[in-house]
C-alpha cells in the first residue's frame, strides 16, 4: 500500500493496535554514538516480536512482524508492511526492534533518537551534557537533564 500525504495524515491512517515500538525512556542502552543507539527492553510485554520504521526524505516504510495485537478479534500481527511518500522532517531516520534488541538512528537526532554516547552499558553523554551512569534507562537521564535545566 503506498500512501501520499503529511506526516500526521499518514500516521492517522497506521494501526496502531500493536503499540508500535518500545518509547525511548523505556530502553537500556548498551552501545551509542551521537545519533544512533543500540539498547535492550528490559520489560517483557513489550520484547515481543519484529517492529521496524524507516524514513529517507520523503520515503516511510514501515513492518511489524509476530506482534501482539490490542484490537478486539485480534490476537497477533504476522506481518503488515507499509510504503508511504510524505514531507521530509529528517533526513534519515530507523528505529528497529527484534525482540529485546532495540536499534536506532536519526540525522539529525529528535526525540525519540537523543545524542548520547554509552560504551558497554555505561553512559558519559546525553542530551548535549555529561553524564555518567551505569546501566540505567533512558528516562533516568531524561530526569536528571530536565531537573538541572529547570
């Protein structure tokens, strides 16, 4: 299916029955670089399955595959695929996710791809300021960032 319109049309018209993938608070990062992140999902319920999302310009791509579904009548999402062509907001952007390996980039970074950089669990930077944290969630440093600029 291939859909033309804005980010917001488009998006209206996606099932969102499965949840889509893991928010960035609820990861645990393992890797990153400035604007990608590797993290793993610490929390079961959402672990489950294949999830990607891609966008290149103007170019949306979507897949779920073996999702759990929340729409009555629906237990699981085998596979559903979706091609869109809508305004650019990024120049790249991926977030993937197979089972508790959660991937993504974005250039430049937004909200759900903050710049950070972590080595083997431990974090020194996010969000354009030092940190220093071992094995924690994301939403630990979002706290933190939003205490200290208050």
């Amino acid at each position: 299916m291939i859909q033309i319109g804005t980010a917001e049309e488009i998006a209206a018209t996606k099932d969102s029955g499965d949840g889509g993938y893991a928010p960035i608070t609820e990861l645990t990062p393992f890797n990153a670089c400035c604007c990608s992140i590797v993290s793993l999902i610490c929390d079961l319920d959402k672990c489950c399955g294949i999830y990607a999302d891609a966008r290149c310009l103007c170019l949306d791509l979507s897949m779920k595959c073996c999702r759990p579904s929340d729409i009555e009548d629906k237990c699981c999402i085998l596979a559903n695929v979706e091609s869109s062509i809508m305004r650019p907001k990024s120049c790249v952007r991926f977030m993937g996710q197979c089972f508790c390996y959660d991937i993504r980039c974005a250039l430049p970074c937004e909200s759900e791809v903050p710049c950070m950089f972590t080595v083997c669990f431990l974090t020194l930077f996010y969000d354009y300021g030092c940190n220093c944290a071992f094995c924690n969630k994301v939403a630990d440093f979002s706290n933190e960032t939003n205490e200290t600029r208050a």
